[in-house]
C-alpha cells in the first residue's frame, strides 16, 4: 500500500471522527454525550485502556483494533470538550505534542548521534528536565498521578526519591525492612485496630514494592502475572469439579486444593 495514500486516508478517518464528536456534542446531539466532562471521563478512559491492554495480551487482531479504536475515541472525546472549554484547542493539542516528541528525539529530527537505547533515554531525560512545565515543579514528586494504580505510583514515588539518594543501598537492606514491616503488620492484627491494620499493611506494600524496584521487576506487572496465574488455577478447580459432577459451593477445600495442586503441576511439566 502507497504509504501518501494512507496517510490521506488516515487524515480523513481523524476528520470524520472528530466531526462525529462535535455532532455527539451539538445542541442536537447526545444528551449524554453533552453534559460529560474530562473528569466523568476520567473513569471511562482508564477502563478502555486496561481492556486495550487485555486485548493486546490476548494478541487478537480485531479486539485490538476494537478496544483501540474505544480508547483513541475518549482521548479525543476529551481533548474537544477542552476545547470547548476554552483550555486548549485541538490543534494546540496535536501541535503541542508533535514538537515536544520531535525535541525529545534530537537523534532523529537533529544532529544528535546516539548508539544505543540506553542513550536515547538519557537524552530524553534531560531534554524534558530542561522544559519550562518540568522546571516550575515545586517537588522532585510532582508528576506523578494520584491517579496511577497503586503499586505503580509507589514505585514511581521511591525511585523519585532514590534520585537524590534517599533510598536503600543494597536489596539485602530493603528484605530486612519487609521483614520489619511484616512484624509491625502481624502486631496491628492482633491488637485489632482496624486503621492501624490498614495503615501497617499499607506500609508493608510500599516496602514490598521497593523491593522489586531493587531488583529491576516492575510491580504492576509482577502482580498482574500473579493474578493470572490464580485465575488460571481457579479455573482448572472449576473444570475439574465440574468433571467430577460437583461445584466450587459444594466441593471442600481438600478437594479444591487437590485440583490447585494438580494445576501447578501441569505449569510446571509444560515449562
């Protein structure tokens, strides 16, 4: 496929959709659509990532283009209600964006010479510390979103901070900490204290997570794995019951447990 012809058609499926959004959001549109702003939407956009996410996980082209397809829609959807709202307007949006990634990458719009990824995110590093939004922050943790799912704000949060030196040395010093944590943890449990137990566990994520930024895992990710594998696990309980005539209500934990097992040793012979 000429590539000039599907840039021209790429042009001309952003115009449909942003004339589409403008209908949504005329005085004869959706009423729905009308009354939402970039806060409502707050909730919508993070949904269609994770499903985006998913979706790519799977590795199904259509539910790709799909659940894509959803995600560039809010984006887009937002970016004109701001310009609605006098904030920015959507050439403002995309002018902005296209300069801010074409200084980032001196290598390849200057003559910058790079020899490998590594220096790319160096450069990228200290080109955006140098831009004015950066420059005004107060904090060295200003930017980083509330927002953010918790494990991957805690990690951003610390190694933050480890820039500037607060922060264990080694990983050995941060397992003595869990195990700390994990003591102060079991105390708030047997006290009963429902706040402290919160705030106790609390720190006891914070310090796990820091961990895995020790160790080069991402949390997130490693939770995510996790998650999956319970889930597959649980499944093979529910197929196996089901085999069996009975239900994950009717079976006993032996029975259950007698499945998970079995689950984890398939993992491991197909490893």
């Amino acid at each position: 496929m000429d590539p000039v012809d599907t840039s021209v058609k790429d042009r001309e499926a952003f115009g449909r959709l942003i004339e589409l959004i403008g209908t949504l959001r005329s005085e004869n549109g959706c009423p729905w659509d009308r009354k939402q702003t970039p806060q409502s939407m707050h909730h919508y956009i993070l949904e269609e990532y994770h499903e985006m996410v998913d979706a790519l996980n799977r590795g199904v082209p259509a539910e790709i283009a799909d659940e894509m397809g959803d995600l560039i829609f809010l984006v887009i959807f937002v970016a004109y209600v701001l310009q609605q709202q006098g904030v920015a307007s959507l050439t403002e949006v995309l002018e902005g964006v296209a300069e801010k990634m074409e200084r980032r990458h001196p290598h390849v719009f200057g003559d910058v010479k790079v020899s490998s990824a590594d220096e790319v995110v160096d450069n990228w590093t200290k080109i955006k510390a140098s831009e004015e939004n950066i420059r005004r922050r107060e904090s060295i943790l200003d930017g980083v979103p509330r927002s953010l799912p918790a494990l991957s704000r805690a990690q951003k949060l610390a190694r933050r901070a480890a820039k500037v030196g607060f922060d264990w040395t080694r990983p050995e010093e941060v397992f003595h900490k869990v195990d700390e944590e994990l003591a102060e943890f079991k105390e708030a449990v047997s006290q009963g204290s429902r706040g402290e137990i919160r705030e106790e566990l609390g720190d006891l994520l914070f310090v796990i997570v820091n961990a895995a930024r020790h160790l080069e895992v991402n949390a997130e990710t490693a939770l995510d794995e996790t998650s999956d594998k319970f889930e597959r696990r649980f499944r093979h309980i529910e197929k196996g019951l089901s085999d069996r005539g009975t239900t994950v209500e009717q079976a006993s934990l032996a029975e259950m447990d007698e499945l998970w097992d079995e689950a984890k040793r398939e993992e491991k012979r197909r490893w």
